[in-house]
C-alpha cells in the first residue's frame, strides 16, 4: 500500500488536471468530454450536477404548491397513506430519521400533518390542509415529469430514473 503526504497527492491532482486540461490527457473523461468539463467521467460529479439541476427544476415547478420539493414529496407520501410511521417514510422516501422528523415537525407547525401516538409507535396523518393540496401537489409532479421528459425524451428519462435507482440501491450496500 502506498502513502502519500497530503501534499504530494495536491501535486498529483495539479499535474493531471493541468494534463487533462491541456489535451495532453482525459485521464478523468473516457468519454472525451471538451476541456470544460474535464470531470465528466466522474460519477460524484455528474451525480451532483444533474441534482443541482433537477432540483433547481423542481423548486420551479412545486412553486405552484409554496412548498419545496422534499415537503411535497413528503406530504404525498402521508396523503396516500394517513397513519403512516416516520420509518416507513423513512424507507420510501430515502432518506434518514432525523431528516424525516425535522420534516413532518415543519409541516406539523404550518398545520399539514399531525402526529398521533398510539401505544409506543408515532403515526403521522394528513390534515384537511394536506388533503386539499394534494392534487395540486401532484399536477406540480406531473409537470416536473413533463418538463424533462420534454427536454430528454420520455423513454431517456425513463432509463435514466430506473439506472439512478438501481445505482443508489447498490451503492447503498
């Protein structure tokens, strides 16, 4: 096993970028990627790429609901099925507890959702509120899905979903 000072591996990174950069190498785009996006190859960084844009996509359209895209999302998710725990939100919605809590307690104060206790397990259910803004919230969806759909072609972004599930389901093993 090797090791390098923190200082060498600077080095190392300022000689392959500048090669890549120079077209000398692509040593980071096998998919000869122009000089512009010299990370291309990178999957952290497409990853976070398309997630600055799809989000920036999606606050667009959920704008119509006042919500961001994660309340949406989670109030979707306790509309369809009233009673539900954190931890099953949890798992459908991919995300951690914590996160899922510091959610609900937001929608919770602006009157969204309530929870219940029911012996030692917490149940979360949607308010008339909720309720009523739920086919909005799902028209907001639809043109999300609709917007790239439009700009990548229905059967691409259909693919590409499936592969960033599939690629987040395994990475997380």
């Amino acid at each position: 096993m090797y090791s390098f000072s923190n200082k060498s591996i600077n080095i190392i990174f300022e000689i392959i970028f500048l090669l890549a950069h120079t077209n000398i190498i692509h040593i980071f785009c096998p998919m000869n990627c122009d000089n512009e996006n010299i990370y291309c190859g990178c999957l952290y960084y497409s990853a976070n790429a398309l997630a600055r844009v799809i989000t920036r996509m999606a606050e667009e359209e959920f704008s119509i609901v006042q919500l961001a895209p994660s309340y949406a999302f989670l109030l979707m998710t306790i509309n369809g099925k009233p009673g539900i725990q954190p931890g099953e939100i949890s798992k459908i919605m991919m995300l951690k507890p914590s996160t899922v809590t510091r959610l609900i307690e937001k929608m919770e104060f602006k009157m969204f959702l309530e929870r219940r206790t029911v012996g030692k397990f917490t149940q979360v259910y949607p308010t008339q509120k909720s309720l009523d803004l739920d086919s909005q919230i799902k028209k907001a969806w639809g043109n999300l899905l609709e917007r790239y759909n439009t700009l990548m072609g229905a059967e691409k972004s259909r693919q590409l979903t499936t592969d960033i599930f599939e690629a987040t389901i395994k990475l997380q093993e």
